[in-house]
C-alpha cells in the first residue's frame, strides 16, 4: 500500500467515525474534502426567503469557519484572486461596496464591480445544478446588493459623515468594534447564519448538507485538475451513474488520452492515427530537423549540416 491509498483510507476512517469537521475538543477540524478554514470577522443573519435579519461580529475565539473553496480560491494570489463560493471578502459579496468607498484589489480596478459578478456567477451555477436552501437564501440576499448598507445600518462597519468606509478610529474608541479584530474594514470576512424553522442548524459554516452539496457540484461539475485528484472515481460519481461515463473505463479523469478525427471533405480517412500520410510526415520531420545534435541532422543516407541550405550525400 503507497502513502497515498493509505491516507485516504485513514481519512475515511475518520469520516465513518464522524471526525470531519468540528470535533469538541480540537482546534483545528479534520476537514471535508474541497473546503479550506478561513478566519471570519462578521456573521450575517438572514431567513430562508433571504431577508435580512441583523448582523454582529465574531470573536476571536469562534472565527475558525469552515468554507468551500475551489482549486484556485484556496490558493489565490496576485492582482485577481479568485473568489470563494460562499463565505469570502466584503469587495466579492458586497454589490454596494464601491459605494461605500470601498477599494477592490488592484486587477479589477478597471471593474471593480467585477469580484461581485464572480461571486454571484459561481453561486448561481451551484445552485441551478445543485440547490440547497440555505445556500439559495444567500444567493438571493446577495443579489440585492444591499449587504454594505444593512451593515452600516447594524453599526457593524463604521463610515464617516459622507457615508464612506473609515480608515481608522482613535485607539480609546476601538474597544468592541470591527477595528478591534481588524486594522482595515474592507477586509472583513463575512459568514452566515440562516434561520429556517424547523431546521437544527442554522450556522451554515457547520452544516454538513451545505459541505456535501458543494463537494457533489465541485466533483461533478467543476472539477478540472483538482488538488484531489487522487480520489477514485466511485467518490466523484455514484457507481450507478458510471455506466457510459469516463469513469466507466478510468479511475481517474486527469489521466484520460486524446486521439483525433479530423473531417476534411473528400479525405478517405479522418482518423488520424490510421493516415499513414501523417505518420510519414512526423517521420519525415524528426529524422531531418530534429534527430541531430551539435547543429547536424542525419537522414537516411546522407548528412545535411544545418548551416547549409542543400545536404550534402554522405558516404559511410
């Protein structure tokens, strides 16, 4: 058995003994597959029809959260960092958030509206795929574009007289606010809580049909080179679903080998590993351009040398 069976077969261990995820008692979950922690500042309250409810900040000892990443979102950079799916930044939730003078990273500055796009595009995709209430509550909240105003109306971010984000408060008047846990607003990170009736938990960041609606559409829909590519097919596709499917003749996608048919009208065979012609011309073209060395290049009975416009006969 390699390392990388094993520790697969350690993490379904775990998750059999329900260990993903929060655990009394460990700071650090163990987590579900296509989710990353982040550190969270604000956590908004809305209902199930995606009403606004009330808004507070989080502390410090209950800022781990649990999100949905992809495979650019938990390694984004540079000057156009890829959006989260869910819980993520004020520039990329916030359809207000230029109007409050907030400032988008560097690469959008051209549309800075555009992260808020990002977001609502991914989010829409998830859910016309793989709908989860919970997460459609917050798709609908966010297209309102009011989330900056509820939160300036909440007390939650502070703005001055002409209602743009405050860069900093005197240090005596910090106590309790956002610049309390943070130096700069518009970094907040914000996270949700859904109240449905009847519904157990409505701490998003915790519930595991949120986790699994995510890895079904990431797995299914979004998956590229994903950094879980390790995983076999049986947990990217239900075994019934193979049948006709890539995964019903490869275990894993990213490994799958392209051949070509090229239709061109009156050519008598369009598969390309079948025309001889091409084999010829690939023979053709290593053995004259790119089998020498030191600028030399041999071809069946005779030598060409590559300074030269005509090869000369070569006499063994």
């Amino acid at each position: 058995m390699n390392w990388v069976q094993s520790l697969y077969e350690t993490y379904e261990q775990c998750a059999a003994k329900e260990l993903v995820g929060y655990v009394s008692g460990t700071k650090r979950p163990l987590l579900p597959i296509c989710h990353i922690t982040i550190q969270a500042h604000i956590e908004v309250v809305i209902d199930g029809c995606g009403n606004f409810r009330r808004a507070q900040l989080v502390s410090k000892d209950d800022a781990v959260t649990i999100i949905p990443a992809t495979e650019s979102s938990a390694s984004r950079s540079g000057s156009k960092p890829e959006c989260h799916p869910l819980c993520d930044k004020l520039q990329y939730l916030a359809g207000d958030f230029v109007r409050y003078g907030g400032t988008v990273t560097s690469g959008f500055q051209r549309d800075p509206s555009k992260p808020y796009q990002n977001f609502v595009k991914l989010l829409s995709d998830w859910q016309s795929k793989c709908r989860h209430p919970k997460v459609s509550a917050i798709l609908k909240y966010i297209q309102k574009g009011t989330l900056m105003d509820d939160l300036v109306k909440e007390g939650v971010l502070r703005v001055d007289d002409h209602q743009r984000l405050l860069a900093k408060i005197e240090p005596e008047k910090r106590r309790g606010t956002i610049f309390d846990i943070l130096s700069d607003q518009s970094d907040a990170v914000v996270r949700w809580v859904v109240e449905i009736q009847g519904d157990t938990e409505s701490r998003v960041w915790r519930d595991t049909t949120v986790w699994k609606s995510w890895i079904k559409y990431y797995l299914r829909y979004r998956l590229k080179v994903d950094f879980h590519r390790r995983l076999r097919a049986k947990d990217n596709i239900e075994p019934e679903e193979r049948r006709g499917t890539i995964s019903d003749i490869l275990s894993d996608q990213s490994d799958a080998v392209v051949r070509w048919v090229v239709e061109i009208p009156g050519d008598t065979e369009s598969r390309v590993w079948r025309d001889t012609t091409v084999w010829k011309s690939r023979i053709k073209d290593y053995l004259r351009y790119r089998s020498g060395t030191r600028g030399i290049c041999f071809v069946i009975g005779k030598k060409a040398d590559a300074d030269q416009q005509s090869p000369k006969i070569y006499s063994p």
